[in-house]
C-alpha cells in the first residue's frame, strides 16, 4: 500500500459504518477531542459533513479515503477565509494502516485540491505533540513547523496543545513540481 494508491472521494452517508471501524478505536481518536464514538455519534458525524457539500458558500469539503474498494482513513479541508484563501486540513487513518503512507497520501490530495482547485494561498494543520506520526506526516507533505499553541482542546487525559504547520500555495507548487 503507498500514499499513490491512495484515492479520495466524497463522504456518503454509506461510508459511515466504514468510518466507524476506526472512529470507535480509542487509538484512532487518541489526540482528538472526540470520541471513541458510538454509532449515532458515527452517523451524525457524516450526516454533517455529507450536508456540508450542500453549504453555500461551502467551507467543509470531507473525503473518504480508499485503498481499492477499501474506505482506510478521511480527509477533511476546511476553508477557514475565503477572502484571506486560508484553509486546514486533517486526516484520519484506520489504525490497521498506519505507518504504509495513506496519511501522507490523504494529505498531498487535500493540498492538491486546496491550491490546486480552491485557490488558497495558505493551509494549516494541527496536531498533538505527542502524536509523531502525525508530525511526521505534515512534516513529509512540506508543511512548516509555526510552533506550539497551549491548551487548545480538552481531551480525556486533560488539556492538550496542538503543534502547528503550514504551507504556502508558492512553496506547495515547488514542492508538487519536484
């Protein structure tokens, strides 16, 4: 399995058993403000993000993300200012996959789809200190370390901070043309 084998889709209702493999993990949702969910948390969930493609204008764009037929993971791009053409990514990956590059895969298709087709000029990303693969990962997608914020979600071990990255639509097109 490689991040090129990767293939994101838009969510469907359908895809909420699949995303609820993972979503009632406690090691999926580990540094995440969330879960372990049960299943009418799953299904609000991606009744949400199916409703959000419907939104105008749309800020939330929500994938699923396939390996062949299988759903292994999501992605989500958030346009956080269209007049300032900001956005935030995030993924999540079935535990069963990790560390075979379907987050880093997840990640290149939603900076693809950011730049690429939405225009942005800079996109971000958080993620726990704690959570190295998760580093890693924005690390390995050109992302630059901005630094540590405090204290910016409640999560069940206590308050956590988040690490911040981002990228510029400039250094993303070097990045994609190598």
């Amino acid at each position: 399995m490689s991040q090129h084998s990767v293939s994101l889709d838009k969510i469907a209702f359908d895809d909420w058993q699949a995303i609820h493999s993972w979503a009632c993990l406690p090691e999926a949702c580990r540094f995440q403000p969330w879960g372990p969910n049960t299943e009418d948390q799953t299904r609000d969930f991606v009744k949400a993000a199916v409703e959000a493609w419907s939104s105008t204008p749309q800020q939330r764009f929500a994938h699923v993300a396939r390996f062949g037929d299988d759903v292994v993971g999501m992605g989500e791009l958030h346009v956080r200012s269209h007049t300032q053409r900001q956005g935030e990514i995030s993924y999540v990956v079935h535990p069963r996959v990790w560390g075979q590059g379907i987050g880093t895969g997840i990640g290149r298709r939603l900076l693809s789809r950011g730049f690429g087709q939405l225009g942005l000029h800079r996109i971000f990303a958080t993620c726990d200190p704690r959570n190295l693969g998760s580093a890693r990962v924005l690390a390995k997608l050109g992302m630059t370390y901005e630094g540590r914020l405090r204290h910016t979600a409640w999560i069940r071990d206590g308050w956590r901070d988040s690490l911040t990255f981002s990228i510029l639509e400039e250094e993303w097109r070097a990045e994609d043309s190598e």
